[in-house]
C-alpha cells in the first residue's frame, strides 16, 4: 500500500512540475521583440583623458636546461661533457681535510669523532656531560639564507 501512495505522489509532483516548466516558456518570440534599444553612450571628455598603461616587461625566458642537467654541469668543471672521479670528489675534499686532522690522507673514527665531541663540549654549558634541551638547540646548524625568488 505506501508503494502505491509514494508512486501516486510521484506521478503528481513530476506533472505540476512539467505544468511550471511549460508556463514559464514564452510561446511565441514577440516578447524579445518589444525590449526597448540600447542607447549608445556619449563618451565624456574625462573618459578620453584617462591615463595610459605602461606596458608590462616580458617575463624572463624558462632555462632550457632541466634539474637534472643543471646538475651535472655543477659538477663537470672543465665543461667537456664528462665526469671525472677527481670532479666527482672535489667538493667533499675540504671538508675531508677539515677532518683529517693529522693529514695522512686516511680517517679513522677517532679524527670523525672529534668533531663531534667538540660540538657537544661546546653546547654542554654547565659541564654535567648532559645536553638539556636549550644546550642542544644551540648545536642546530646555522639556517642558510633564502635564495631570492626573483632578480628583481
């Protein structure tokens, strides 16, 4: 029995429905025709005295090379389209030498470890041999500086 009564309200909402849509078309175009003209407007003399807009740069070209290129040609620094170990190597080597710190060309775990002993004695203020979270905040290496967005 509620089948029949939800399909009967159905059926009676789809008609009044399709009833609205029918009397809200207009059924003949005299309507349109009776919309009164458009009146052309007078230009003033403050619209002609408008200022001008400077014209806009061009945008600086993309760089044809991708991510990948840029680094390879980082570290190839003769330019000759191969990459030699001694290339490959070359910026590690200071930091190699900081470390090495009896200058025998080999790191053992103890020049390493030095460093690292010294950053913590020097964070350990009050000498306990304990880093307290303010201590060890000042180890936190030092934030590089933003690379401009543009060459503005």
């Amino acid at each position: 029995m509620l089948r029949w009564i939800s399909g009967l309200s159905a059926l009676l909402v789809a008609s009044v429905g399709a009833v609205l849509i029918a009397r809200g078309q207009p059924s003949d175009e005299s309507l349109l025709s009776d919309a009164p003209a458009a009146e052309a407007a007078a230009v003033t003399e403050e619209a002609r005295d408008l200022p001008t807009i400077p014209e806009i740069a061009e945008p600086p070209a993309a760089d044809p090379l991708s991510k990948e290129e840029k680094r390879f040609n980082r570290v190839d620094k003769d330019g000759d389209e191969i990459i030699t170990l001694s290339e490959m190597v070359h910026p590690r080597r200071g930091r190699f030498a900081n470390l090495d710190l009896d200058g025998d060309g080999t790191l053992r775990f103890e020049e390493w470890a030095i460093t690292t002993i010294e950053k913590f004695e020097g964070a350990d203020a009050n000498g306990d041999a304990r880093l307290t979270r303010g201590e060890y905040a000042t180890t936190a290496p030092k934030p590089r500086k933003p690379k401009p967005t543009c060459d503005c």
